[in-house]
C-alpha cells in the first residue's frame, strides 16, 4: 500500500476507479433517487412525543392486563389510543408556534396546549361514543385516561426542557 500511495498517477487512478464504482453502485433501478434527512430537533421531539407515550403505555398496559388475566378491551385500547395521538400532536401546535420567543411564550403555549389536548380528547371521546362504533364507554374512558396521564407527562417535560433552553 506504500508504494501505490508513493506513486501519485497509480494513486489518483485507483481512487477514480473507486469513485466510478461506488456510483455506478448507486444507481436506482427505477426512478429517481430519494435522500432523507432525519433530525432529531426540538419540532421533531414534539410531534413524536405523543405516539411514543401512547405506544409505550399501550404496551405496558397489554402486558399487565394479560399478565392478570384481565379483559383487555383491544378496540376501545386502539380508538383511546387513536383519540389521545390526535390531541397531543394538535397540543404541540401552539408549543410549535411560540417556542422561539423566550420562557414566558414557552409557558404559555403550554397552557394552551393543556386547553387544546382536554377539547381534542373530549371530541374524540363525543365521537367514539356514538353508536356506530359499538364501544364499550367505561373501558374506553378508563383508556383514554390511562392514555393522557404520561401524555401529560411527556409533553409537560418537553415544556419544561423547552423553556430551559430558551434564551430569557
């Protein structure tokens, strides 16, 4: 390897011929190649915290449920999970809107956004309970509240490291 280092023509040459197969390994085989581009930014974080905290109490909740033989009511867990992702993706949008005007926009919008997730939920539940679901009411209020609680939770957190961040 020394000696084709050493040697710059042989050098330049070996990294052109790998350059020209790195490319033509590219090459989509239909269509136009797509790049994308993940971040975790404070936007990203907010928007996925209410999947992730429905998702994880979910799955804590199925295995305890399972785990003591109790019924697990699987269609009210899923529209109660359903209900409470829609609420806290459009609670976030105020905290979205205001996040770079300081702590005290950052406190606010999170009240707002308590006011948004309660309305959003309410409606849901409204929609849920009408007869063409068939859904047993108890079980799904009782999901919806296992659902809020570390919504709640995770999004309050979310303000809290927000206004940490941001500049007073």
């Amino acid at each position: 390897m020394t000696a084709l280092a050493n040697n710059e023509i042989t050098y330049e040459k070996v990294q052109e011929k790998i350059r020209e197969q790195v490319e033509s390994d590219r090459q989509t085989i239909a269509g136009p190649e797509l790049n994308i581009r993940l971040s975790l930014s404070p936007r990203v974080m907010l928007i996925l915290a209410a999947p992730v905290a429905v998702l994880v109490t979910a799955l804590i909740g199925w295995v305890l449920l399972k785990s003591m033989a109790v019924p697990l009511y699987g269609r009210e867990m899923f529209a109660a999970g359903i209900i409470n992702i829609i609420g806290g993706t459009f609670a976030v949008l105020p905290l979205i809107k205001l996040m770079k005007r300081g702590a005290a926009a950052i406190a606010v919008a999170g009240l707002m956004s308590m006011a948004v997730r309660c309305g959003m939920i309410l409606g849901g539940m409204v929609l849920a309970f009408g007869p063409g679901w068939g859904l047993d009411k108890m079980p799904t209020v009782y999901w919806v509240l296992a659902f809020y609680f570390p919504l709640l939770i995770a999004e309050t957190t979310m303000v809290a490291w927000l206004s940490y961040r941001a500049k007073h």
